[in-house]
C-alpha cells in the first residue's frame, strides 16, 4: 500500500513545478482566437476616424438639408403665387387692360411690355415690394413703429405676442422677445419658420407649426395695419411638402443615434485591437448593442 | 489512497491543458460580437448582405453563394474549426506552456471539450429581422424618396401653371379677335400680327411652365446628392468594419487601407463640391434678391413726396 502511495505523492511532486509554472504565467483574458492583431490594427484606427468623420459630415449634412428644405418649400411657395396670381388675371382681366401687376404678368408669360408713361414709372418704382427682411427684423420694426399705435393697435400686438407665446411654449412680452426667439432658433426667414418650426405635445402630436405662425402674424398685421410677411400663403402642395419634409428630418434623430452606436463600438474595437485590455469596457459596447436593438423599424421608408 | 489518486488526475488535467480551467471565457467572442453587430447597424441583416460590398443595400437571399455568409455548411464547418476547434489551444499553449504546443496534448482535451460555433451564434438578433432599417439603406431611403416625391409636386404645380397661364393668353386672344374682326386696314393687320405673337406664347406655355418649376429639380438633387454620399460612405465604413470581423473569425480581409484610403479622400471630395454648389445657389439667390430691391432713386423720390404730402395737409 506504502509503494503505490509514494509514487503517486512523487508523481505529483514531480508535476507541481510544471502545473506552477504553466499556470503562472495565464492571465484571466488571454485571446485564444487570434494572437495578433496586426493586421487590423491600423483598420481599427481608419474605422474610428472614417466613423467620426461620417458623423462630423452627417450634422454638417442636415444643416444643409434643413436650407435645402428651406429654399424648396419658397420655391414652391413662389411658383403657388403665381398660379394664384395668374387665375386671378384670368378671371378679372380678358383683355389686358387691367392686369394688376402687368411686370409680373409679362414676366410670367413672355407677354411683350407695353410702352409706360413717366406717372405709371414712378408708380411701379413706388409699389415695388420693400427690401426684403428677416422674421427678426420684422418685429425689431414694429418696436420702431409701435410709439404711434392706436390704443386698438396695442391691443392687437398685446394679443398678438400672447397668442405666439401660446404657439411657440414661451412668454413674449415685447417684440423684441419674438425676435431674439427667431433669431436662436436660425430662422433667417419666413420660408425657415414655414418649413422648420413645429412644435409637439407629450405624445408626439404636432401642437403647432411654422404655417400657424406665419398665418398668425399675417392676420394680426391686417389689425396692426402694417404689411404681412413676405412670405405667400402655404397652399395644397406646399403643405404637404412641408409635412413629407418634416417627417424625413424627425428621422434624422434615429440616424444620429446608430452613428453614434457605431462610434462607440468602433473606439471599443480600436482599443481593443492595440490589445490594451484593461482599457476596454464591454458592457459599454453591450449596451450600445442593446441600444440599437431598439433602433428596430424606427426608420421607416 | 483514493484522494491521492484525484490529486493526481487534478494535477494531471492541468499539465494536459494548459490551465484551460483557470482561463476565462474567450474574451474573441465579444469584439467579434460587437463587429458582427456593427455591420448590421451599417448593412442590414448579414444573412442578407451580398459579398460585394458595391452591391450592398441589395437582398442575396436569391443566390447564397453571393451572400457575405453564404458558404456551403462545408466550408462553413471548415473555417470555423480552424477557428473555434485548433487555433484557441493552440494560442493558450504558445503563451503558457510551449511544451504543450509541442507535444500537441491541447488536441486531445479539444476533441473532448472544445464546442463549434456557429457564426449565427454571433448574429445580432435585430439585425436580422426584415422591419430593421440600417444606416446605409436609411440613407438610400432619403435619397431615393427626396428624388421621387419631387416628381408629384412638381406635376401639380407645372399643370396648374399651365392651365392657368393658357387660361390668360385664351382670353386675350378670344378679346384681340373679336377687336381683329371689327377692325380694319391698317390696325387688322397689327392686330393679325399680334394675335400671332400670343398663338405663339400660347405654343410654348408648357415648355415655360417646365422651366419655371425645373429649379426644385436642381434642389431635390442637391439633396439626394448629400444621401447618396453618406450612403457610399457608409459601404467603405462596412468594409473595413467587414476587415475587423473577418480577421476576428481567421478569413481572408475585403478592402485594403489604401483602397478605404482613396475611397474616404473620394467622399471627402464629393462633399467638398456639393457643399460648394449649394453655397453657389444660395449666394445666387441672395444676389437675386438683392437685385430685386427698388432702385436708390425710388426710396428717395418716395420720401420727398410724403413730405410733400405732409406740407400740403397742414
């Protein structure tokens, strides 16, 4: 019984050195799948910045998207106000004697421009439409003006500014609060307001938008008697585009958030390649995984 | 007698494997995880994605030998027990014990416990399904509908020009006809020649109507242009992410860095410009405006008369 004992205790005597010193040198994240990283590490690096980079040109995009988005729905805004304009000359004007605006008709149709007497000169220079302003400088002009309002007139800019309070979530008191409002918010013009302001409750149902806005302030102007803003009035097709328009940019937002999951696992995957292990934390990229997981259909065609 | 015996196998097992015990799960597993999760945010569904990186966006599902996993279960079993089943061991006995390496014991602890997985152990659960909408086709999406819903809006309103421009020059020509047709000599022929004119305005009231309405082609296009760059953006981005996760699973790498290289100085470029044209129009357009501005003398001769107008009411 002795014999087999001692060769056993030998045995294991013998191997400890050998269990010790394989056993000693493994550490608790040793990669057993690959054992070097070199060829991608430098990939890791060009993913990381080609991903910040995209992300840098995706916020530098959507700036230009929102002028983009701006300038159509004025295009179309325009082109609307000449269908307007030219079905009013139909019905008022059959033999082109009283055309209202005869520039624009002639400049619409190619008409060719009859001879103008020096009055009808001087009175197409003086019914030339005001240099045109922004939504800022139109109600830092009603401040200058405002001295000479009637009592009713006041009355009508105090409700007026309750009313956009109301619209916009805020307290204006003065003009001037509506201007700083449009100037923080970038709305350079009344095609920006039209196309780029809505606000939504809780629920995410629109409360208001840039069309009320304007078309508040154009009835107001009738009462404040001032001109109205610059601006036509939104029509069939441009409503809609500025609704399709709207719910394109609300999508953004979902496009942002995998930019900046993807931003995340790549910085993780980076360290992770230069094989600096302590650095890396994978819950963070588990979570940017779980993250995304919710992203699922939020971007719908 | 029987304790000394499990010491001994203890002891035994550990020499064998190289304290595969003591090592933690294969930490492989996570970044490969999160690559694989990476290029599905970026692609789609990678069951679906097609091998050539040019072709994503578009389904493989019809042809599984153009799919990026489309390998026959052969091949798949192949390079995956390269992966799961030889080399882990083989990189633990390099580092820990060389001898192991050498007398080759890892294979038999292998070919006991060494589990294949499947690369769909890896997939992303989400990623796969058909209601996910990922980076590159989010882009693609903008692009195609900001070219597509032009189409409607610009119909509707070259038609209604159209009409209503038509409408305009009928009813004047109707009225210059009935004035041609009590006139005469000399004013008949200059009324003929007129109603000529607007017969021939009338002929080209569409074409003008196209031309007024062809400006929101050029700015649907400018943002078309944005999408599409940022979608062949994110095709390279797939591509190197596709480098990262190959090489995690032993394959062969898709793109060179010199290749994602000129790619990225590519879009770099194509941004550069389209930004440029857009700055150009709306420079162009501010100047258009400003143009549009009554002359100097205007302003003038208006404040002048209201003084007038001042004096004469006192």
């Amino acid at each position: 019984m002795v014999g087999p004992f001692l060769f056993w205790r030998s045995a294991l005597v013998g191997l400890l050195p050998f269990t010790v010193v394989a056993c000693a040198t493994s550490t608790p994240t040793v990669p057993l799948v690959i054992q070097s990283h070199a060829p991608v590490k430098a990939t890791a690096t060009q993913l990381r910045v080609g991903v910040l980079q995209a992300v840098r040109n995706w916020a530098d995009a959507k700036a230009r998207i929102e002028d983009v988005h701006s300038r159509r729905i004025a295009e179309m805004l325009s082109i609307e106000a000449d269908i307007a304009f030219l079905e009013a000359v139909s019905k008022i004007d059959p033999d082109g004697a009283s055309a209202p605006d005869p520039g624009r008709l002639a400049a619409l149709l190619k008409l060719r421009p009859g001879t103008t007497s020096f009055e009808e000169e001087v009175d197409k220079a003086l019914t030339l439409a005001p240099p045109p302003r922004s939504s800022a400088e139109y109600f830092e002009a009603i401040k200058e003006i405002k001295a000479g309002f009637t009592e009713a007139q006041q009355d009508s800019l105090s409700k007026l500014l309750v009313d956009l309070g109301n619209l916009v979530g805020r307290s204006f008191v003065i003009e001037d609060d509506v201007a700083k409002w449009l100037r923080e918010q970038k709305y350079d013009n009344w095609s920006d307001v039209v196309t780029l302001f809505v606000r939504r409750d809780g629920s995410g149902r629109v409360v208001a938008d840039g069309a009320t806005v304007v078309a508040t302030i154009r009835n107001a102007a009738a009462d404040l008697k001032i001109d109205p803003p610059d601006q036509p009035e939104l029509r069939r097709v441009s409503a809609r585009a500025v609704s399709r328009l709207r719910h394109r940019r609300e999508q953004f937002a979902t496009v942002d958030r995998l930019g900046s999951h993807l931003l995340t696992i790549a910085r993780d995957l980076e360290t992770y390649l230069q094989n600096d292990f302590e650095a890396i934390h994978w819950t963070e990229v588990g979570q940017a995984i779980g993250k995304a997981e919710a992203l699922s259909s939020e971007i719908s065609k | 007698m029987r304790t000394a015996r499990v010491g001994a196998l203890i002891a035994m097992a550990l020499v064998t494997t190289g304290c595969s015990f003591f090592v933690a799960p294969n930490v492989a597993t996570a970044p490969l995880r999160a690559s694989l999760a990476a290029e599905a945010l970026y692609g789609g569904p990678l069951q679906q994605q097609p091998k050539e990186l040019a072709r994503l966006g578009r389904s493989c599902s019809g042809k599984p030998e153009d799919c990026r996993f489309g390998d026959g279960r052969t091949q798949q079993a192949v390079n995956l027990g390269a992966v799961t089943l030889l080399e882990p061991s083989k990189g633990g006995a390099t580092l820990r014990a060389p001898w192991i390496k050498w007398t080759q014991l890892y294979r038999l602890w292998d070919s006991v416990f060494a589990s294949e997985h499947s690369v769909q152990d890896y997939f992303w659960a989400a990623g796969e399904s058909e209601n996910y909408t990922p980076l590159f086709i989010a882009y693609q999406n903008f692009a195609e509908v900001a070219r597509a819903e032009l189409g409607l809006d610009r119909d509707r309103l070259r038609a209604e020009l159209f009409k209503q421009g038509r409408e305009v020059l009928i009813r004047r020509i109707r009225a210059l006809r009935t004035r041609w047709q009590a006139a005469a000599g000399s004013d008949k022929s200059a009324l003929e020649r007129e109603i000529r004119d607007h017969l021939e305005l009338l002929a080209a009231t569409e074409q003008r109507a196209e031309e007024r309405v062809r400006k929101l082609d050029v700015l649907a296009e400018e943002e078309a242009a944005l999408y599409t760059t940022m979608a062949d953006a994110t095709r390279v981005l797939d591509g190197l992410q596709r480098n990262i996760s190959n090489h995690l699973l032993g394959q062969d790498l898709v793109l060179t860095a010199e290749e994602a290289k000129e790619l990225g100085e590519a879009t770099t470029e194509r941004f550069k410009r389209i930004r440029e044209s857009i700055d150009a129009a709306r420079m162009a357009e501010l100047e258009a405006q400003k143009k549009a501005q009554p002359p100097e003398w205007a302003e003038r001769l208006e404040s002048i008369l209201q003084r007038l107008r001042g004096t004469g009411g006192k």
